[in-house]
C-alpha cells in the first residue's frame, strides 16, 4: 500500500465520521431535511467547480434524467435526512455504528429484489451483524416506545436507502462518475429541498453565523463533494476493496469525534456491538475461492 492511498483511506474516514458530529451540531439550528438539503446543496457546488476545473463534460442531454432522480432521492436526500432524524435520538457514535451495516444490507436487497448473486459466507457475516444489533439495542432497557428505539428504526431506515440506493446506482450506464456525484447531489438537493421548505421552518438566515458555515462546509464540502473525489481515487489507484475499508475505520473516528468534541458517553454495548457488526461486514465482504457473481442486468 503506497503512502498515498494510507493517506487517502485515513482522511476519508476522518471526514465521513466527522460528518455524524456535523449532523449532531446543526440539529441545533436546523431540521432533518433542512440539514440533507445545505449537505447536498454545498456538494453540489463543489463537484460542480472541480467538474469546471477539471474541464470534466456535464453531458446534461445524455444522463437519463428520471432513473438519475429516482437514485437521488433514494441514495443521497432520504438516508440523509434519516441519518439527521436518527441523530435527534442517538449519539453520533452509535449512528455511525448502525451506518456500517450498509454493506450487510445490500446483499440483503440485492439477493431479495435484484436476483443478486449470494454464497453462504455473506448470510453467516448477516447473522453475526444482526448479534451486533441486538448488543447494541440493549433490550434489557428498552421498551417498543422508547425514543432510543426510534432513533434505532431511524438509522437502520437510513442503511436500508442505502443500500437500495447503491444497487440502482451500479445500474446507471454511460455516465462517468463525476456525472453520477453531480446529477445525483443535484437531485438530492431539489428532493430534500422541497421536503424541507414544506414541512419544516427553513432559516437559511442562520448560515450567516460563522460555526453554521463551518459546519456546512465540513458536511458538504468536505463529506459530501471531496469524499467522493477521495472514495473513487482509491478505487482506480487501489480496488474497489481497498476503497471499501473505510467501512471499518468510520466508525472508530466518529467515535473518537463524539467522545472529544461532544462528550458522548460510552459504554460497553457501544464498542461490543461495534466489534460483532464489523466482524459481520468483514465475513460477509469474504468471497469463497472460485465463487462468480452473476451479471447484473442494466436497467
């Protein structure tokens, strides 16, 4: 592994685990939807200047519009505003923990709805996960109307848009990637914007404080606009697999995010279900030697 796609792998999980404590501050100031839509908003302009810097083609009359916004809404503005609603309930840390069964999911989706090919390791790793998700519910403490289940539902509605989302993203055909960042954080935003104007107070005005901004531009700019730039960077100079690593580092940084800058307690169950679901991602991301994946078929 060269030193620069260490550098790579270790700055993208600080930037997608930081995005959880983002998320957590601006719920001060703002709602779930509105907080999807400034994220999306500022990606958007980001992958739109590096596109112009880059002199990358937009090609806006060959994207095909309709399929692009179906896996924006479901891929980028819904798990967004989840992932926010979750946060008004849960930790950042425990939130980045349920995020990481997303892998696990979408071998879920694919198999059940996309005749996606599956072997035995990927449902023992499912299995273990699912350990993981009861470590980390706590029945013990829990009742069917607690607020910390809510957020629970909330989180694990997040990852299952996910993953639904990356199976219909695979299907998108004839766009580059930079055509996929910027039609679907331009759908994300247009989504996530109309939810937000209609259904909750939007004080854009509360962007002129400084720490708002700050925090935007860590969400968008950085999270959302060069994360992209960094995830596809290792994927052509590394593997998709090498790239997909950094589902085992988010976690621990948004953890250490929580624990220093917003004083999130911790607890056994935290570090326990942690341990179980990574275990769950790591079996389930294994492929058993002379395994072959069956086609996908474009849509």
């Amino acid at each position: 592994m060269s030193q620069r796609l260490a550098g790579a792998l270790i700055l993208l999980s600080l930037i997608w685990g930081g995005s959880f404590f983002f998320v957590k501050e601006l719920l001060h100031d703002f709602g779930p939807w509105t907080i999807a839509f400034l994220r999306s908003g500022f990606g958007f302009v980001t992958i739109t200047i590096i596109m112009l810097v880059l002199r990358q083609p937009f090609g806006l009359r060959s994207i095909k519009w309709l399929p692009m916004m179906i896996v924006a809404v479901v891929n980028t503005a819904a798990p967004w505003a989840f992932i926010a609603f979750s946060e008004t309930k849960l930790t950042s840390g425990m939130a980045s923990i349920l995020n990481a069964t997303t892998p696990l999911w979408t071998i879920v989706v694919g198999a059940l709805f996309f005749q996606s090919a599956t072997h035995r390791m990927q449902w023992v790793g499912m299995g273990v996960a699912f350990a993981g998700l009861i470590i980390l519910l706590d029945l013990r403490s829990l009742t069917a109307g607690s607020v910390h289940l809510i957020g629970f539902i909330g989180m694990l509605a997040a990852t299952l848009c996910y993953a639904f989302g990356s199976q219909l993203s695979r299907r998108l055909q004839g766009v580059t990637m930079y055509q996929i960042t910027f039609g679907t954080l331009l759908g994300g935003m247009l989504g996530s914007g109309a939810m937000a104007f209609a259904t909750e107070k939007v004080h854009l005005e509360r962007l002129s404080d400084m720490t708002n901004m700050g925090l935007c531009i860590g969400l968008g700019v950085f999270g959302s606009g060069i994360a992209y730039i960094l995830f596809y960077y290792m994927i052509r100079e590394g593997s998709a697999e090498f790239a997909t690593m950094v589902t085992y580092l988010v976690p621990g940084t948004a953890l250490i995010w929580g624990i220093t800058l917003l004083d999130e307690p911790v607890h056994w169950t935290l570090f326990a279900g942690l341990a179980f679901i990574l275990c769950g991602v790591f079996l389930g991301g294994r492929k058993p030697k002379g395994a072959q994946s069956r086609q996908m078929k474009p849509v």
